[in-house]
C-alpha cells in the first residue's frame, strides 16, 4: 500500500491566523493514518520546520534544476534541505503555464532534489481541452513518461491536478478522480520501475475543501490531497486530513 499524505501548498500566500498559531494547530491533530506536509513560500520554511512537530514534515514548493552557481533568485535543494525541507512541489502546472518549465526542466529537477535526498512531489494535470477532446490519458501518460526521465529508481509522490479544477472552485469528481487515477497507475505501470509504479502514493488536487473531499474519498484509489487554497485554514485542512483517515 502506497504511504498516505495531505499536503498544504500554501502557494504566494500566508495563513491569516499566523503561522505559529497555524503550526500548532496541526501539532494538535491526533491520529489519522495520513503525513501531513506544508509548503510555505521559501522564506518561511525554517520556521515552519522548528515549528512543527516530528511527523509532519516541510515541501518546498519549487527548487533550482542546478547545485550551485550563478542562477540569480534560484534556491538549489540542498540549500531547502538545510532549511527543513524534506519534500518539494516540482512540475506544478502554475511553473509550468507561467514560468514556462517543460517536462524536460521537471525531469532533471526530480532528479536533482532525489540526489540531495528531497522526496519530489510531481505534479501533473490536463487542462480543460484536453479533457473535453477525451485526450486527458494520453496527455497524463506523456507527463509520466517524460518523469521517468528523471526518476532513476528513486521515489517519489505524484499529485494529479487537473488544471481546470485548480483554484476554480470547480473540483473534479469522486468517479472522474477514480477512473483518471486507474489510468496514471497503468501508465506508471509502462513507463517507470515496477516497485515505483506500485508504491508511488497518488494525490488529487484541485478546490478540495472539507466540503466535497468525503465525496472524492468514498471512491477510494486516492492516497491523499495536495490542497491549495482550503489549506491556509488550519481547521479547513485539518477536516480535510480527518475525511481520509
Ligand atoms: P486549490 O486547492 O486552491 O484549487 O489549489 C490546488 C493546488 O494547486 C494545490 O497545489
């Protein structure tokens, strides 16, 4: 059974009651069967990781393709690593569409954050065309299969966030998650190393609130959330965390 995990993106945002307050409301989450992880922009994420408890850990959300040089604003893994993190967000479709990053870019990421012992959270996603030409498989395999690239044998997380449900307050449903999951877990099954194909937990993300993640749950496949929005509230990201439990 692949590990489970929700995960807090709070993205260029901060949470309104603090982040202390915020920290420590999730040290008070007893129980549950699921990691939390946050992902605070850079600047916090020292904090956030002497703030928390063991057990939850800390992403960063985006890390440089390269070790060290002169890459002016870039921030190398080894760098977030220092700082606390354990994981990071890499591929997410807003680098993607806003700063251009190519499969190529994420694949030699994932690689580089694997080398520093960083555990990727790749993110892949169709957007609304594709899904509504019924081409959202064949482009969610190419994603995978471009990853594979940069995976070697190592091990990483993958959250399917289709780009139309993100931030939209549109999520996707519980059967559509189901059955795009199957899909991802055959192509994982093609195109990377068995054992990552069976043990790679697979996240949904997209508008998941306390309000439709029972509904997302109850069609089962899914091992977590990758949760934007709803996650800048310690409550709304607690409950989310229950519902899996
Ligand atoms: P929202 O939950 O705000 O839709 O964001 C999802 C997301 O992009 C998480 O990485």
């Amino acid at each position: 059974m692949p590990d489970r995990y929700v995960i807090a993106n709070w993205k260029m945002n901060l949470p309104p009651e603090g982040i202390d307050a915020y920290a420590d409301a999730l040290n008070r989450i007893e129980g549950g069967n699921a990691r939390l992880v946050i992902a605070p922009p850079y600047p916090y994420i020292e904090r956030v990781a002497r703030r928390v408890r063991d057990g939850h850990g800390v992403a960063a959300q985006n890390c440089s393709d390269h070790d060290k040089g002169a890459f002016t604003g870039e921030v190398a893994p080894a760098m977030l690593r220092e700082a606390g993190a354990r994981f990071v967000i890499l591929g997410h479709s807003e680098r993607r569409a806003i700063f251009g990053e190519t499969d190529g870019i994420v694949a030699r990421k994932v690689t580089i954050a694997l080398a520093t012992s960083l555990t990727p959270i790749l993110c892949i996603g169709e957007n609304l065309r594709t899904r509504d030409a019924g081409n959202a498989s064949r482009v969610l395999a190419d994603q995978i299969r471009a990853a594979a690239e940069g995976l070697g044998s190592g091990a990483v997380i993958l959250a399917y966030e289709p780009i139309w449900a993100i931030g939209t307050g549109r999520n996707a449903s519980g059967t559509m998650v189901a059955e795009t999951v199957g899909h991802i877990r055959d192509a994982m099954g093609r195109f990377w190393p068995q054992a990552a194909a069976k043990e790679t937990p697979i996240l949904y993300g997209g508008s998941v609130t306390p309000d439709n993640v029972a509904e997302l749950v109850g069609h089962g496949h899914i091992d977590g959330f990758l949760v934007g929005g709803a996650s800048l509230d310690s409550g709304k990201f607690a409950a989310i965390h229950r519902a899996l439990a």
